[in-house]
C-alpha cells in the first residue's frame, strides 16, 4: 500500500505538470491533444488503436509484448523459451522421436529378459 507521502509527492507531480503531458507517457516519445503522437525506439503507432506497440520481427510471431518478445503465435505455432515461435509439427517429430527411441528400448529388453 502506498504511503501518505508518496501519495502526496504524486499530487504535486501530477499539479506540476499540465494535463496532455500526463497523458504523454511511455512508450509515447510525444503526445498532441492529449493523444500519442510518436512512439520511442522499438515500438510503432498502431493506426487502429493509435497506440504504441511493440515492433515485433519474429518469424511467424502473431504479437509482441515487448519489441521482439513475442507472447502469442501464429497457428501452428507455441511460444518457445527464447520468446520466438517455434512449429508444432517439429515438437511432434521430436515427440515421436521418444516414443520410438522408448520402443526401442522396451523391444531390446523383452529380447535381454527372454
């Protein structure tokens, strides 16, 4: 919970400063008629919501949280560990890969134990 002095530093901020510079805040570099006008590096105007978004360049990456980490994919697509997007399909080969390599392995030893 916020003190009473921070609170009361935060009210004198907010008076010191005129309303449209309030608004002005990140990732807004500058604001006109109280609306983002520019956006700081790494980040562009979206012309529908007329907010800043992150930039996002990762391949099949459907939307960005920050510039270049990526939150949500494409279909066909998860977030990997990287932030990046990485296909399904090449999880599942990995994933057969297992249970092939398991089948394997149970194969050999019903052979050792018979």
């Amino acid at each position: 919970m916020p003190s009473l002095r921070s609170l009361a530093v935060l009210l004198v901020l907010l008076t010191l400063h005129s309303v449209s510079a309030f608004y002005c805040i990140f990732p807004c570099q500058t604001c006109k008629d109280e609306q983002c006008a520019t956006c700081v590096t790494g980040y562009h105007m979206d012309n529908d919501t007329k907010h800043c978004v992150p930039d996002c360049h990762l391949t099949s990456c459907r939307s960005c949280g920050a510039p270049n980490i990526c939150i949500l994919c494409e279909v066909g697509y998860y977030v990997n560990a990287e932030a990046g997007c990485t296909s399904k399909v090449s999880e599942a080969s990995s994933t057969t890969q297992w249970i092939v390599l398991v089948a394997a392995v149970i194969t050999a030893l019903s052979a050792y134990v018979a």
